[in-house]
C-alpha cells in the first residue's frame, strides 16, 4: 500500500502524460496556470512540452476561495484521473479529485504587483523587459528547449566522432585575438589606481600581475590542445566590448570552436557543414512541436508584410532545406565579380557599393549572395590577408589566406574559421607586420616550434545558429539574459 500512495503522487511530467493512453488512472501534474475559464477549465504547463494539459475541476465541490487563486500565472499541483478529453483540442484530460496551490499570482488590476503575463498577445520588446517571466510564454518555452537540444547535440556531434571538450580560460591576459574590442578584469581601486613612474596605470599590481581580459575566444588555447589530442572543440562564452547595438551582436555570447590537427581547408569546411546539418537536423527529430509553433508564428507575422518582403519558405522547410542541400562554396574573389556585375549594385541599392577587391563584405552583400543569388548557405574562402586574423594560412598568392566564413540565410555570417599557419617564420612575419606582441606570445608560438603540422579550426556562434534554427529575428530573444550595449539585466 506504500507504493500506491507513493506512485499517486509522484509528478508525471505533461510531455508523458499527453502521450499515455487514458484509463481513469491516477496521475499528480505540477506546473504554472496559463488560463482558467469557466471556472472548471484550467490549462497547466510545466514546461515540458508546449502543450499544456487540461484539468477539470469540479467547482460544486471546491471551495469558492480556492476557485479563486486559480489565476494565470499561479502554481498548483493537481490529483485526478486521467481520462478521455471531451472538448477538442486535447487527446486526454485529467478529472481533479485534489488540488494544492503553492504559490499564488495576482490577477486583480487594482491591485500592487500584478502578474505581466495576463492570457493576452505581449510583443517580444515587453516580454525582452520582462526577461525574469519570458520562460512561461509559449515562444520563449519553445526558443529554450530548442536552445537546450542544440547545444546537447553540439556536444553529442563532437563526442561521437572522438573530440575532447576543452574548458578554455575565460579570463585572459593575451589581447592579440584581434577579434574584437575586450571588457578589462582588474581588482585596482578604479578611483585611486597605483601608477608607475612614468604615470601609467600600474597593472603589476593588478590581481594578476598583469593587465586582463574577458576571451574573446577561445581558439588560440584550443590549438595547444590540438596538438596533443588531435580533434578537439570549445563550447563556452565569450565578450565583446563592441558597440554595434544590432540584431546579431552580444556583448557575451557562446561559441563553439573545433581545432583540428591534419586538417586543411577543406575538411574544416566539411566538418563544419557537417556540424550544422547534424544539429539542424536534431533539433527537427527532437523539436518538432516546438518548431511548427514557431515556424506557424512567423508565417503570421509575415503575413503583415508586403508580398515581396515576405520569405518564400516557412521555417520548417528553411530547416529542411539545409539539410536536403549542400552548401555552395566560392572563393572571395568570385563573390565580389557577382557582386560588382549584379543589378543590384549596378541600380545603387546596397549602401555600400562593390568597387574593388580587397574590402571586407558588409552583411548586405552577404545576405545578397545567399538569399538572392545562390539561395542556399553559402561557405566564402580565401579572403584577402588585410581583412582576416594574423594567424589564417597564407596562399601562395601573397595576397590571400586559407579562410572560408559560413553564410545563412536571415543571419549572414554564422560561423568563421580557416586554416591556421603553422609555418613559424611565415606567422612571425605577419605577426611583426600587424606588432603583434611576439615575445608575450610565446606560448602560442611553440606549437609552431614544436612538432608543428597542418591544422584547421572554426567558430560557430551559437545564438546565431539558434536564431536561424528558431526563425527569431533579434538576437536578444535567444539568450536567456542578453547582454548589450547599455542593457545588463537580471
Ligand atoms: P561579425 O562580422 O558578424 O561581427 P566576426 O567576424 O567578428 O563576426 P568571428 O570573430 O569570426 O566573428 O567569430 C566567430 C563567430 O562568432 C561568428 O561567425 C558569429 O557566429 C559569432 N559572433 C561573433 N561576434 C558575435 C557577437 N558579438 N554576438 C554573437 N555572436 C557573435
Ligand atoms: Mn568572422
């Protein structure tokens, strides 16, 4: 008899209960209200799935007190029995025989302290100001789990094919990543700092004894694991202090970055196509609910849009059509001739017209080569030295080197990488070119003085990559907590 009385109120998650057969057996669900109505209907969610249950209760024999701290928003656990849904909608109900309110969430507009979340539409700005609560809609439930199966089958990808996860540091004393402006870490009283003679600012006095960083990245300690492991990736946040305030810029974001030794361009462009087709396709086999609401909710909004603004596919078929395709890949220099001859840049219409080789592309010329022109993502390689990082192998050419950046559609560059240049006198060359600081770099030097080999590496930003997969268009809305210019809530 213990075990019954154990097994009745034992919570079932609402992702099970949906999918089991009805038989009047006893089951205790536990979750947030979403709507009561009729005083008898309550839609339950806890968050396991999108789908919430209905609990009847019978209001005869419930108490009007109780009736009415059933409010959106308020937390309770129901005890019934499973049973056959009369209404439409619904394959199973639960008929509640019991029920406990654990946390109560006012309704009643006058008074303090209402609950934001009322049964109504919230645009994505009042939800993004509520942060705290966005969890409990239906799009942010959606966004979340898909963010959680994805970065579950990153690591899956990588742990079947025998990479080893590196936790790189995230705090840094190296500024040479070149990728961006860095935040400071320091423990120096920043109204009274110790100076050296000469009137700088003394960092040896610094908690670390010298001046420190937030990563920007974690690549360059990945390639001395590299070195010794063969396949290895990051997956961890990473800082930027730039101040581009648009819909594709974090100020802390996630990055993923394999570093692989023995291999050249091409296979760091296999593998990385690989990688995104695998989790793209995970989250499909896994998600599948949670994208059709959210492909169905983008199709809604677009149809507020002009015919021609509009996308020609829905998310889902976006998705399906990624993993159906290979991606097209050309050169930099065969990308910006398309440029230069389209009518686009002939009738003026970029803000930045294509003139000559050599300048970096802006996001428009790469959202024109992938949503115009190829129409499917799109891998570019070989760009010119000037506009890429210090340590991307050098082309025979002299004036290029082995990078290759991944386009898509709606987000332009989600995933950068390249070749790495092992060859020493070469990188130092470059490094002397850019003054880069060669003797603080020594550590990143020896792998190129000892046992150096070809090797290949990428970063793919992971909210980019959830911004694609859930078809949300700022990249606020797929980090729980977004960091940006100005904007560190919660
Ligand atoms: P962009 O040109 O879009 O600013 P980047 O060239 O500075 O990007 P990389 O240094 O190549 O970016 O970083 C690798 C990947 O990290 C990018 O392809 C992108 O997916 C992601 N990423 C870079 N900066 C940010 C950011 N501020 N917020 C979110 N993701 C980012
Ligand atoms: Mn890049």
């Amino acid at each position: 008899m213990a075990f019954f009385i154990h097994t009745i109120m034992k919570r079932t998650k609402i992702k099970e209960l949906i999918a089991t057969e009805p038989s009047g057996q006893e089951v205790t669900v536990k979750g947030w209200v979403r709507t009561f109505r009729n005083n008898s209907f309550i839609a339950i969610n806890d968050g396991s799935t999108i789908n919430n249950i209905q609990a009847v209760v019978n209001f005869e024999n419930t108490d009007e007190a109780t009736l009415k701290r059933i409010t959106p928003g308020a937390c309770l656990r129901v005890t019934g029995s499973l049973i056959a849904s009369q209404g439409k909608g619904q394959k199973v109900e639960i008929a509640v025989k019991e029920m406990e309110i654990y946390g109560d969430a006012e309704s009643d507009v006058t008074k303090p302290n209402v609950y934001p979340l009322q049964p109504k539409a919230h645009s994505l700005e009042f939800l993004r100001e509520i942060a705290h609560l966005r969890f409990r809609t239906n799009t942010f439930g959606a966004v979340f789990r898909i963010r959680h199966n994805l970065a579950f089958a990153v690591h899956q990808f990588f742990h079947e094919r025998g990479f080893v996860y590196m936790h790189t540091p995230i705090i840094t004393a190296s500024d040479a990543e070149g990728a961006g402006e860095m935040f400071r870490v320091t423990t120096l009283d920043i109204n009274n700092p110790p100076k050296t003679e000469t009137g700088e600012i003394d960092f040896k006095q610094d908690f670390f004894g010298k001046s420190t960083n937030l990563t920007v990245s974690g690549q360059l300690e990945g390639e001395l694991a590299a070195m010794a492991f063969g396949d290895v990736y990051t997956f961890g946040p990473t800082f930027r202090a730039e101040n581009s305030n648009t819909t594709r810029h974090l100020a802390e974001f996630w990055m993923i970055e394999p570093e692989m030794a023995f291999y050249d361009l091409n296979d760091n462009m296999d593998l990385a196509e690989e990688l995104l087709q695998y989790v793209i396709k995970y989250a499909l086999e896994h998600n599948r609910e949670d994208i059709e609401f959210l492909s169905q909710r983008l199709f809604d909004e677009e149809k507020q849009k002009p015919q021609t603004e509009r996308s020609e596919m829905t998310l889902l078929e976006k998705l399906q059509f990624c993993i159906d395709n290979k991606f097209e890949r050309v050169t930099y220099t065969q990308a910006i001739d398309i440029l230069r001859e389209s009518n686009h840049n002939k009738k003026k219409k970029f803000q930045y017209l294509v003139n000559e080789w050599g300048t970096d592309l802006q996001s428009e010329h790469e959202r024109y080569l992938v949503e115009k022109h190829f129409k499917k993502p799109v891998i570019l390689t070989d760009y010119p030295k000037e506009i890429k990082s210090f340590y991307m192998r050098q082309n025979e050419d002299g004036k290029t080197v082995r990078a290759m950046d991944i386009l898509f559609p709606g987000i332009g560059e989600i995933v950068g990488g390249s070749q790495r240049e092992e060859r020493l006198e070469l990188l130092e060359t470059r490094m002397k070119e850019l003054h880069l600081p060669i003797e603080e770099m020594y550590w990143y030097l020896d792998t190129r003085r000892f046992g150096a080999c070809p090797h290949a590496g990428f970063g793919l930003g992971f909210e980019r990559l959830v911004l694609f997969v859930t078809g949300m268009t700022n990249i606020r809305d797929v980090i729980a907590f977004p960091r940006t210019p100005k904007s560190a809530e919660f």
